[in-house]
C-alpha cells in the first residue's frame, strides 16, 4: 500500500505543507527566542497573570521536560509548561505559555467547541489505535467489514482534529488579546507574538490535511475493491 502511486499522490499535500509549517514554527519560534519581553514576565509568569486578570486560582502551573511538550490538561486542570517556556521570559515562551492559558480559560468559559473535543477525546484515541489495525486486517483477510470498520475509526480522528482546529485558533486569540490588555506585552511584540502561534496553529493544520487526505485514500481504495475490483487493494 505504501507504494502506492495514488497513495503517494495523496499525501503529497499534506507532506508539503507539514514540510513548510515545521519550517515556519521553527524560524518563529527562533526569531521570538531571540526578544525579552519588556515586561520581563517569564512564562509561567504570564499564564499566571493571565488566568488571574480572568479569575482563575486553582489551576496550578507546572514544568514539564521536553521541547513544546507545553499543554494544558483540561480532565486533571493543570497547565504544564515545557521547561524553557516555565522560566524563560522570551517572547516565544511568553507566547505558547499564553496560549496554554488560552485552553484554561476556554475550559473555566465553557468554550463549547473545547467541551465537543473533550467528549470526542476518548473516541479519537480508540479510534486511532485500532484503525490501522483494522484496515490491515481487512487487507489480510480480504474482508470489507474490516475495511469499512477501519475507514469509520480512522474518521473519528478526523473529526477530533477538525474540531480542534478552532479551538486552537481560539486559545491564540484569547492569549493575544490578554497578553496585551494585562500590559504584559506591546502592540509591537505582539507582532512577534503572532508569528510564533500562527505558525504553530499551521502545523495543526498540515496534520489535519494529511488525515484528510488519508481518509480519502482509504475511502476511494475501499470503493474500487467493494465495486468488483478486489486485486487491487493490496
Ligand atoms: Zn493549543
């Protein structure tokens, strides 16, 4: 399958486009390293400030190792910060920092887009563990019921994904917008700001254009065998 001429045909654009956003986010997010924010605020610093402009105590912040391992957990509410955005008060960590607090302050709001990911979760992850199983299965065994169960748990992480797409626009506005009105940043560093979350969001978008098309693939390559065609699965 993996040679497939089509398959590769499909991927293309997603492989593009993942190939370009990873560029971006790494320059930004380079460029943003290199700026101090004039408040002087570090990451965990500003989520702080920024969660508690909007009322919220009770969600503690904490460092975690790894490079852009940063995420807000929304079932334990806790935000954790990749060690270099916890203490760093660079333009890049204020900004993914931020843009952490963005998620907590949609989960403390109700965001009903965040509370749909929340519930399709658990879905998703099922889903993306045994589709593959299932499709090579259906291969194997030359079974459509396999093929088909595989194409409807694959789209399961579809369906997460183009949920969290807004979700994710979200969290960077929501961190924009408070960045500036708590004064932790200027209209200027915003610009900075900016570049790192809109690259970010990129990658989000790359990964869902590349599941996309993979669950167009598996459809079409479904649909030829299901029509007679059954040879030119495998
Ligand atoms: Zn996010």
């Amino acid at each position: 399958m993996v040679f497939d001429p089509l398959y590769m045909l499909m991927m293309l654009p997603g492989m593009l486009i993942a190939g370009w956003a990873q560029a971006k986010i790494a320059s930004a997010y380079r460029e943003g390293s290199r700026y101090r924010a004039s408040s002087g605020a570090t990451g965990a610093q500003a989520a702080a400030a920024i969660m508690r402009a909007e009322g919220i105590e009770n969600v503690p912040i904490e460092p975690v190792a790894g490079q852009l391992t940063d995420h807000y957990d929304p079932s334990k509410k806790v935000l954790r910060l990749s060690e270099t955005n916890y203490e760093y008060n660079t333009l890049a960590a204020v900004g993914v920092a931020a843009h952490e607090a963005g998620h907590a302050l949609q989960d403390a709001h109700h965001y009903p887009l965040m509370t749909v990911r929340n519930l399709i979760v658990p879905l998703a992850s099922f889903g993306s563990n045994f589709a593959i199983m299932a499709l090579v299965v259906g291969m194997m065994a030359r079974s459509m019921w396999f093929i088909w169960l595989g194409i409807i748990l694959f789209s399961t992480t579809v369906v997460f994904q183009l949920v969290n797409l807004p979700v994710e626009f979200d969290a960077s506005r929501r961190a924009r917008k408070e960045l500036q009105r708590t004064g932790l940043i200027s209209p200027e560093e915003d610009r900075v700001v900016g570049k790192v979350l809109n690259a970010a969001a990129m990658t989000y978008v790359a990964a869902t254009l590349t599941s996309i098309f993979q669950l167009l693939y598996f459809f079409l390559r479904a649909r030829g065998s299901s029509s007679g065609r059954r040879d030119d699965y495998v």
